[in-house]
C-alpha cells in the first residue's frame, strides 16, 4: 500500500482567490445576469479602459480568448494566403495555430536559452539571410514574453523596423510584466504593433473562462480590430469586411473588473514565492536546478517578471516529475514538443535538431506551483523532495 504524501501541493489553487472576492465577485456576475445586456455593454468597455489604462496604451479591444486575440490582430494586418509570420518554436500551441489557420506560414527561429524568449540576434541573423522577394512575405514577427518576462524588445523592434514588419507581441502570460526599453519603462503589450492577453483562469489576472484582450497605440488599427470583432460589420448587418465572433463575454468582464486592483499585489505575492524558491535551491546547493534567471533584473522595475510559471531546468526531469508526483507535488510542462516537431506542422519540413535552444527547454524545464496564496511550509516541502530525488 502506497504511504500518503507527506503534503499534498497543487500546481495551481484558485479556491483561495475565488473565497477572498466571493462577495464582490457575486454582486458584479449579478448585476450584468439582472441587466438581461449579455452581449458587449458596460462591462466590456469599463475593463477596456481600466486594462488601457493600467497598460497605459490608447486602446484596449477585449475579446473572446487569447488565441482569438492573435488571430484577430494577424487579421488586422490582413495576413493571409502567402504571407510568412515568424515567431519562436517554444511556446502554447496558438502562437503559431493561428498563422496556419489564416493560410500563412508559421517560420520559426530559435529562443534565448536564459529568457526562453525569442532570440533577437537569430532573428536578426534569419532575415539577413533572406533574399528581398522573400522578406517581402514577412508580414509580422510574434515575439512571445513567455512565462511571464518580456522578450528581448528593443532588439527585435530594430530589427523589425529595419524591414519595415509589423510585431505582435504574445503577452498571453504577462500582464503587468515591465521592460526597460530605450523609451524607458513600459508594461508588455505596448511594446510593440499590438500586444495579445489571454484571461484564462491560469494566468495572473484570470476569468472564469475564456477571455483576452488586444492593445495598441494605433488608432486606425483599433477602429478595424473592433469591427472584425463582430463579424466586419459597421454599421450592423452591413460587412464591407470579413470579421468573426471575437466578443468578449460581460459576465467575464466583470469578473476582471474585480479582480484588476488586486493585480499587483499578486504579482508581488508571486514575485516573493518565486525569490524564496531560488534562496532555497541556492541554500540547499542543488546544483542540478537552474531556477528561472530574471534578465531585466537590475533595471529597478517592480515587475520585471511576473511569474506566471516558475520554470526550472533539470536533470532527469521526467523522473523527477514522478517523484514529486508520488509525493503530492504537482508539476507541469511547459511544453513538452516544439512547434517544428509538432505532426501538424510537418509540411514545414523542419527536422529535428533545428531549433536547439526550444529543443532542449522542452526535454528540460517542469514548472514548479507559485501562485499568489502558497504557503512558505508548501515551498519548503517541494525543494525538500527535490532534494530528497537528487540525493537518491
């Protein structure tokens, strides 16, 4: 008979959230379920203020989901059949679902093995290498700030701009995470073209469903962002355009308007659990660790990350899996399988061995729990059994 975990550590524990804005949360589900208004309305444009304001960009279009997001941002720069859209090979599978579902060409180029994000320097190494009629397929690079920390932008911005190329950011993972570009500080999002937030109820600002938003600075591209929202129409029932069902749901709005102000302060709660893990492995001498490195550091920014995952290299990592799993520590990857290996993508023709950096951070990282209420005893516990696994 197996013996009980010691302590039983989920990956992630939403109970905690939900029992601390229950009242709140309640009232706000009610007041749009009492309006009978259950599709845009108030809601949806309160919450895209307050995320235009707290992102501080001039428009925020909140949306479906964050792979709606992307899609509708590749639609509002008229991607297509023929169009190329470049990005990096590690990240959730919509980064680059999206490109293939418009007809264009996910073209994939090697992450940063430190930040896991983009490389500019193979970017700017890949684009150098095309010939012009090629480049000129090139209509947008998705940099994507993965785990909750921004890319490299200043450089991929240089590099985009020399060939004149639209960038969306993937900020699915990074509300509120800071860069200290050139410009000086700036929140992900509007670092870029556009900047794309998924709300699933994982991330650090979380509906209760699905749900995302799209930012930019760009007024002409906001005004086209919110008619394909809804089909291409505008006036109603009049389509000089083609658009989808792109709305965001008000029930979900509300729920983030309720959860907006508390944003920072589980940021940090984060940022606290994600500094008492890398004092902990540094204290226990786990040399076949490497916690997550924080690149923007020393910029004197509050969020240089915000930690929606805690990711970790390893040796042995799916055995180590197990083992905390026989314990009652959750885990997961995040991701398992590059975006050239994936079957889906084979028409591509990449093979394995291309993309090394993506290649070994999916055989090599697991993220450990570290959302906002984990309890230090928790944290302890989980780098015990990492312990306990490297000492065996």
């Amino acid at each position: 008979m197996t013996a009980k975990p010691a302590m039983t550590v989920p990956l992630l524990d939403l109970k905690p959230q939900l029992q601390a804005l229950r009242g709140e949360l309640q009232e706000a589900i009610m007041e749009v379920v009492d309006s009978t208004g259950y599709i845009m309305g108030p809601k949806v444009e309160a919450l895209e203020k307050a995320v235009a304001g707290y992102l501080g960009t001039e428009h925020a279009i909140g949306v479906s989901s964050g792979t709606d997001a992307l899609l509708l941002a590749l639609m509002g720069l008229e991607v297509g059949e023929g169009d190329w859209v470049v990005t990096a090979p590690f990240s959730f599978f919509a980064t680059a679902g999206v490109v293939a579902r418009l007809g264009a060409r996910p073209v994939f180029v090697d992450i940063d093995a430190d930040s896991f994000n983009l490389d500019p320097a193979k970017l700017q190494e890949y684009l150098e290498g095309l010939p012009a009629q090629e480049i000129a397929k090139v209509k947008a690079i998705i940099p994507v700030h993965l785990y909750g920390q921004c890319a490299h932008m200043d450089a991929i911005n240089k590099v985009a701009g020399k060939y004149g190329i639209a960038v969306i950011e993937d900020a699915a993972q990074a509300i509120g995470a800071e860069y200290p570009g050139a410009s000086g500080r700036r929140r992900a999002g509007t670092l870029g073209t556009m900047g794309c937030f998924s709300f699933f109820p994982s991330k650090n600002l979380g509906a209760m469903g699905d749900a995302g938003l799209i930012s930019t600075n760009d007024g002409a591209l906001a005004d086209q962002l919110r008619i394909k929202r809804v089909h291409g129409g505008s006036p109603k029932y009049y389509h000089k355009v083609i658009g989808g069902n792109f709305r965001i749901d008000p029930i979900q709005a509300a729920v983030l308007l309720v959860k907006l102000p508390h944003l920072e302060s589980w940021h940090q709660q984060r940022r606290e659990n994600a500094a008492y893990y890398t004092s902990l492995l540094a204290e226990r001498g786990l040399a076949q660790v490497k916690p997550p490195q924080e690149m923007y550091g020393g910029a004197g920014l509050t969020n240089p990350h915000i930690y929606n995952q805690y990711v970790i290299r390893v040796q042995r990592r799916d055995e180590l899996r197990q083992h905390l799993s026989e314990r009652g520590v959750s885990t997961e990857i995040y991701y398992p399988v590059s975006f050239h290996e994936q079957e889906c993508f084979s028409y591509l023709g990449y093979q394995s061995g291309d993309f090394p950096e993506s290649e070994r951070a999916a055989a090599e990282t697991v993220a450990l729990p570290i959302y906002p209420e984990l309890t230090r005893s928790m944290q302890e516990y989980v780098i015990d059994m990492l312990g306990e696994f490297y000492a065996g």
